[in-house]
C-alpha cells in the first residue's frame, strides 16, 4: 500500500475558546489534486497554517511522505517539499516579475544566475513570461495571484497549498487558472487549493473533495458525489436551497 504524500491525522486547532479544526483526517495521495472547500470562515486557512507550520496542531498530527511534520517551522517544511500561496498576495512590489521569483528559486538554486534561469522557466510555465520586467505593483490581481503561485513553485515542491487561488477573478482568468493547475499537475506536483465559491472550478480540477463547515468535515469524496448532497448544499446555500437539491 503507498503511503499518502500527506496525511492530515485527527487535526484540531483551538484560539482559545474557539475552535477553528476539529478532529480533521484526510489524505493527499501524489500527484492528486484535493480541493478543500467551505464557506468564509470554515477553517481552511488555519488548515493550511497548520500544514505548513505557520500554526501548532492544538492536538492531532500532520504527516508528510510518512513523517511527522508536527511543529517544524513554515522554512523547514518549505525544504522538504512543501510550497503554499496566500489569500491577501504580497509579492515584493518594487521587484521586477522575473526577480521575485529568482529570490524565491535561492531557496533551492545554487547561484544568482541558476535562480534567474530557473525563474525564467517558471514563468513560461504560469504564463508571465511577457511580464517578466513588469514590477510587482504594476500587475493585476489574476497576475500577481499567478507570481504568488510561480513563487511557490520555484521551491521545487512536492505539494502546493493554494489558498483562494481563485477569488476575485473573473471567469475568464478563472478559466486561466485552471489551465496552470493543470500544468503543475503534468509535472506530478500534488496539489491541495482551499476554494471557497468557484464551484465550477471544484468540479473541474478536482480528484477529491473535503467540505469543512466551522472547522469540521462536513463531506468527503468524488466531486461529483460530494457536490449535491444535501448537507453541502445547505452550507453553501442555505436549507431552502438544500430541500429543492433533495426534490430533484
């Protein structure tokens, strides 16, 4: 049996009275895409603090290919595999595209020219390419969620959490977005993107699916099946949506 890439074990996270995970286990088999979805406030950032250690678990255990990562640091698990993006971008505005991801590709890169080469080949890879002396602060929303995803790859991981890779895009940069997991998942990077309403995308990009609601798991399984059960609905929508789902 192979072990899963990561393993998210009884995880619970607590800011004192509140509870933000409660008892959460899934898996992220290699090379997959999960999609961890729910409403504003259903614990998928705290989820991804906690994977990558920005956050303790306040009980529970997350493993990667196998091993306990359970209190390393965000820098210790970037090395071992682990590349994430964030919710509010903050790419260095006075930096040009191209050197925001050489300084992120130092990380792993040897020299200043192998991280130049290396960024190059990643923005042909996210399509920023023609960008690449734009700064920062001169690039749109779709773009600069783009770097943050470019950046993320220039540590050469093995799983990339995208947090709300999606939000505030229009469909047609949505559409884009969806092309570029695509291609990270070509390289057999696995993938796990916290979405919150771009359900067209869910269904889309997804091999899984885990629904979290107030920081617990709601559902679980193929998009699919998952999609329209009742329970989903109603978090999404509300109970007069979810009755009219079991109708049909």
């Amino acid at each position: 049996m192979t072990t899963p890439l990561l393993e998210v074990r009884d995880v619970s996270r607590w800011f004192g009275g509140v509870r933000a995970l409660s008892h959460l286990s899934f898996e992220v088999p290699h090379g997959r895409m999960v999609s961890i979805i729910g409403p504003n406030g259903a614990g998928k950032t705290t989820l991804f603090n906690v994977i990558t250690g920005a956050l303790a678990p306040s009980s529970g255990d997350v493993r990667f290919e196998g091993a306990s990562i359970s209190g390393l640091r965000p820098d210790q698990t970037a090395r071992l595999g682990i590349g994430r993006t964030f919710q509010i971008v903050r790419p260095f505005p006075g930096l040009t595209t191209l050197d925001n991801v050489a300084v992120a590709a130092l990380a792993k890169e040897r020299t200043r020219r192998a991280a130049r080469v290396r960024a190059q080949e990643i923005l042909e890879l996210t399509r920023l390419a023609r960008f690449a002396d734009v700064e920062a602060r001169n690039l749109t929303l779709a773009r600069r969620k783009r770097l943050e995803v470019a950046r993320a790859v220039a540590l050469r991981p093995r799983l990339i959490l995208l947090d709300e890779v999606m939000a505030g895009l229009n469909p047609a940069e949505v559409d884009q977005t969806i092309q570029l997991i695509g291609r990270l998942r070509s390289l057999g990077v696995a993938t796990v993107a916290g979405i919150e309403h771009v359900m067209q995308a869910v269904q889309k990009i997804s091999d899984w699916i885990v629904v979290l609601n107030f920081g617990e798991k709601l559902a679980e399984g193929l998009p699919a099946e998952v999609m329209h059960q009742p329970e989903v609905v109603k978090a999404y929508l509300g109970a007069r949506y979810a009755d009219a789902a079991v109708r049909s």
